[in-house]
C-alpha cells in the first residue's frame, strides 16, 4: 500500500458478466476483498445455473485458499479456487525461479462431520511455513529447498532467497503450471515471471484467481450428497492406523481441528510477528485499536 502497488480501497469491475462465467478486473485491489467478492458472483450463478465460474484479474494475494472455498461449501457448493502467486520455483529440471506456489483448493460438505477441504501449494512447503520457521528461528527440513547455488539447504533465509522444490518432482511443477494457465492466462492476468509476491512490494502484484461452484443441487439432492460424504468419511475413518500413527484423517479434518482449538485457547504467534505488528500499528496510529498483548 505504501509503495502505491496495492489499493487500498477495492474498486472492482465486471470485464465479463455473461451468465454463468464472469471475469473482474480488481484493479490492484485487496484480494481478500476481491476474492469474497468471486465467491459470492460463483455461488450465484450456479445456483442459477448449475456451475459458476468466476476469474479475477489484476487482484492481490488472498492468503489461504480454504477460507474461500469453506464459504462456497457452506451454500452447498462443491467450490473448486485457483491462485497464482509470484515466482517460488524453477521449471522441473531449471535453476531460475518463475513459477509460483501457486495453490488450489476444494472444498465440499460432508454432513455433520468436518467439511472436506483439499488446500495445498505445489511446493513440497508453502512459502509461508519458511517464514515462520525463519521468524521461530527453526531450521527447515532437507528437501524442502535448495540455495542459489542448488545445494540442498535447511536455513530458512537461504530457502527463502533461493528455490522452494516442487511437490512431488515434476508433477508438482506440472500442476503449478496448470493453476498458472487457469489463474492467470485465462483470466487476462499476469503469470509465470509477470506475477509479484507481496514480499516484493516494489511491483504490482498482476495475480489471478479463478474460482468454480458445482451447484450440488443441479446433481443430486444435497441431503443425498451430504449422507454420501459421511460415508465417504467414515470408510476413510475406519482404516486400521499404520505404524506410528493415531488417527487416519481425511482432507480438511485437521485444520477443522485446530480452528476449533484456537477459538478455544487463542493463537500463538511467533515473537517477531508480534512485533513486526506493534511496529506497523504504531507507524498507521492503529496502536488503540488493535487489542495486542
Ligand atoms: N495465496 C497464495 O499465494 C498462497 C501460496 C501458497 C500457499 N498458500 C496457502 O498456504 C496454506 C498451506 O498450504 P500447504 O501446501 O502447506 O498445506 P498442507 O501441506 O498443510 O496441507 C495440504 C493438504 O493436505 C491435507 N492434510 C494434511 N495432513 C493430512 C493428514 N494427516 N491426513 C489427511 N489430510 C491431510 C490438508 O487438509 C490439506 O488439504 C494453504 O492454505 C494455501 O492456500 C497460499
């Protein structure tokens, strides 16, 4: 916001508005904003018309997939979201890095259990868990990340200004490459080395999204559905655990977990974000308002 790349104030605009597909021009704006706003329209239009699908262009980095993709299974949508992101890692067998993390989710209810919820960057790691590490002053796993020389490193900083490893070797590459032709081909935005992550705020961001909605409805009647998922559930929950392990959990179960704890008892955060964010409220006169311990 400060260098001017990001607007503040979301102005978004209908490029397309034709029935069950349309695109917004979000102009620089918040993508959070932006992206609730993609919701809402995808959500829409299949329920008028069985499938909505909703592209975003010219936006900013949404944060977390499933926040999105949870608001469309709410309304009892299968919700399917894209997102490209500014460059992470090299094409499988390259050492320059031009293709983001570049994450997809879906989501689907699943009766009176945890709704389930895939949500995952192509790297091996998000971005964001490198950070945390760095700000913890925790070492990273091997494989996570090589340097810019491409060895193999377990320092978070040398991670972050080197090359995060793709998921699964080349096909991780090869599915960050489709979410970069659906977000941002597709939808008039930027992509591969044209897209900016917001730790790089000399630029633009130039991400887009692109958001799908299966009305479950226009397939089957969603309390059917619903009974279908539980026992998709349950059959997953009732394999015998492998060495080593608890609980066998299905796609989503976890981090419904963990919100529930968190309400509960509250969220740790790492010291230095404590205090990056004292710094940045104290800077924007926010201080009075923010309730930081
Ligand atoms: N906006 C952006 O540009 C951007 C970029 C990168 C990542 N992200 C976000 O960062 C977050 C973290 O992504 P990630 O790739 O580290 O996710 P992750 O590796 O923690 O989880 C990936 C998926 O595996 C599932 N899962 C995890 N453990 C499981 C288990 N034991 N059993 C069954 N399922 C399990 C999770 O529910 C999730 O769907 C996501 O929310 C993503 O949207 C955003």
């Amino acid at each position: 916001v400060r260098n001017k790349v990001m607007n503040p104030v979301t102005k978004p605009a209908f490029a397309v508005d034709a029935g069950a597909v349309a695109l917004i021009d979000g102009h620089d704006g918040v993508g959070h904003v932006l992206t609730v706003l993609a919701t809402k329209e995808a959500v829409k239009r299949a329920k008028a018309h069985g499938i909505g699908v909703v592209g975003v262009r010219n936006s900013n980095h949404f944060g977390t997939c499933m926040y999105y993709t949870l608001m469309g299974a709410r309304e009892g949508c299968v919700m399917f979201l894209t997102t490209n992101g500014g460059p992470a890692m090299a094409p499988w067998g390259g050492r320059k890095k031009i293709i983001g993390t570049n994450p997809w989710s879906v989501a689907a209810p699943v009766g009176k259990r945890a709704p389930f919820v895939v949500d995952m960057a192509n790297t091996g790691v998000a971005r964001g868990k490198i950070y945390l590490a760095r700000n913890k002053h925790l070492p990273i796993p091997l494989g996570w990340a090589i340097n810019n020389a491409g060895e193999p490193t377990t320092d978070p900083q040398e991670a972050i200004d080197g090359i995060i490893l793709p998921m699964a070797e080349h096909k991780g590459y090869a599915i960050a490459a489709m979410v970069d032709v659906l977000s941002g081909v597709l939808t008039g935005s930027g992509f591969l080395s044209s897209v900016h992550s917001p730790y790089k705020t000399a630029e633009k961001s130039n991400c887009g999204h692109l958001m799908i909605a299966l009305n479950i409805e226009a397939f089957q009647p969603l309390a059917q559905f619903n009974t279908r998922m539980e026992e998709f559930a349950d059959e997953i929950k009732a394999v015998p655990t492998a060495k080593g392990f608890d609980e066998v959990f299905y796609p989503g179960e976890i981090e419904f977990n963990n919100n529930l704890k968190n309400r509960k008892e509250g969220i740790q955060l790492p010291e230095d974000t404590l205090a990056d964010l004292k710094r940045i409220a104290k800077e924007t006169g926010l201080e009075s308002k923010l309730p930081l311990p």
